[in-house]
C-alpha cells in the first residue's frame, strides 16, 4: 500500500488539514480475504474512513462505494460521526482523501453542511463546475506533487477576499472546546460566539454539518486518537487510563461507549490498529 500525505499552502490550512494519497499494491478482484478479516465484505477490500467535518474523495482506476454510493470519480462526504467503509468494488484502489478543518468546506465550496451532513454526493450530483474539474485534474495527473500545487491554486482563487466573520466565531468557538476538554455547553459557546443561542445554533451547523453537542464528542474523539498516535510515532507505551482522562473523558468505560459509537472498535482495539501510520488518524488501516 502506497501512502502519502501533503498539505495544502499555508493560508489554507485553516480550512483544509492535508492531502492524503492512497494507492493499492495489487487489484483488489483477486485478493484472497481470511474469513474472519474485517477489511473484506463478500471478497471486496475495505478500506475504513474515520468520522470527519467533511472530506472529498478522489478516485481513479477503480469503482468504489461509500454510504451505499457507487463511484469511481470525486465524491464528497458530508460531516459524519460514524466509521464509515469505503470498499473497493473493481479496478485498483488509486485515490485522494482530502479531509476539511471544521466550516472548511462551507467556506471554500459554500455549500450548507447541515443539508450534506451524513450523506455522499458525487461532483457531477453537486452541479459545481469547479468541484467536477477538480475530478479531471485528479484523473489525469499521474503524480501527488503535481496534483498538489493544482488544488492549492483552484482553493486559492475560493478564499472570500475578507475573513468571514462568522467562520472566525466558529474556530474561537472551537479553541474554547479544546481548552475546556469538550466540557462545554451550547449556551457556554453561543456566547464565545457572540450569537443568541438559536443563531448559533444554526450557524454551527451549516458550517460544521453537525450540532455542538455531537461536535464536541467528536472533537474529543479525534484528539484522544491524536495523542494515541503520538504516543505510538515516539516509541511510547499508550496508557489508555491516563489518555482518555486527559482529554475530557470520565473512565475507561465513557471512552469505551464513545469509542464503540463512532470508531466501531474499543481504545485497546484501536490502538493495535497499525499505529503509526497517520499523522491524526485521519485515515487508517484496520
């Protein structure tokens, strides 16, 4: 399995976390999956994506299916809060996971995240004829470092000519939820934001897709993962107790339950997963 990550320029990282490219090693049609290996569902490949705020998927050479979509060009992926499969059905696996910082999405495509939360839509569905030409870029150029420099520049040409005021509330909002450990309430929020509540309210979801509450678990999940993974990358012991206590969780058995819900595997399971691999988890291999 060929894997490489790059990130965007740096005026863009507080929208888009990186670029992730992916490739096969062999066609997935002949593979011999062990009966008991979670990675393969009635002989196809199953490469599991973790919940995000949103990300696009490049895809070549192959047909793949994500959330019960067929596709073998630019999908996007609304914010979800479950693992999800995304399983090769024909052809090598060649794609590109481009996952969003949280808004991120809504900012650059200005597309309601609340309306795509959950869902998968392919570029050609989405009517943008920006998104369907990022699709060409990806089908005909061969290599990550060329493809790079090309979504910087179609980015680039998105970014609103002022800051957005009310992304720049959600990121304050975002900050005060990492400081607090995700012990945080709506209300506590909507007045870092300096918006009623019910303002709020619907600004965080068109922007985030999710609500605040369900952002803040996953919030907690994605850095209790990180620090998992940093642990791993310095050739450390993970002690979960200690982990899981200092972002926010109660015990052991609060990370378990959260854990079970949105990676589909407990935090012992998670962490024999093939760590390291990731700089964050965003992507990983079971």
């Amino acid at each position: 399995m060929y894997f490489q990550i790059l990130y965007p320029a740096e005026v863009l990282r507080p929208y888009i976390s990186r670029y992730v490219f992916v490739r096969a090693e062999g066609s997935t049609d002949t593979m011999t999956p062990p009966a008991d290996d979670p990675r393969f569902v009635n002989g196809k490949h199953v490469q599991p994506l973790l919940p995000n705020y949103g990300s696009f998927i490049f895809v070549r050479n192959a047909v793949v299916e994500i959330g019960g979509k067929q596709s073998g060009e630019l999908m996007l992926l609304g914010a979800n809060q479950t693992t999800l499969g995304l399983t090769t059905i024909s052809g090598w696996f060649e794609g590109m996971m481009m996952d969003f910082e949280p808004g991120g999405m809504h900012v650059l495509t200005g597309i309601d995240l609340q309306q795509l939360s959950g869902k998968v839509l392919t570029a050609r569905e989405s009517g943008d004829e920006g998104l369907m030409h990022l699709n060409q870029i990806f089908q005909t150029s061969p290599k990550a470092e060329e493809i790079s420099p090309q979504l910087d520049a179609f980015f680039l040409g998105r970014l609103p000519l002022r800051e957005n005021s009310h992304y720049a509330r959600i990121r304050k909002v975002i900050a005060a939820c990492d400081e607090a450990k995700g012990n945080i309430s709506a209300a506590e929020m909507a007045s870092i934001a300096c918006l009623g509540e019910r303002q709020f309210l619907r600004v965080f979801r068109n922007y985030v897709g999710i609500p605040p509450k369900q952002f803040v678990r996953l919030r907690r999940f994605h850095r209790t993962i990180q620090d998992m993974q940093q642990q791993a990358a310095q050739g450390k012991s993970i002690d979960l107790l200690a982990t899981v206590l200092r972002h926010g969780y109660y015990d052991l058995s609060h990370a378990a339950l959260e854990f079970q819900q949105m990676g589909c595997v407990s935090p012992g399971q998670f962490r024999m997963l093939g760590i390291p691999l990731t700089e964050d988890f965003s992507v990983f291999f079971a």
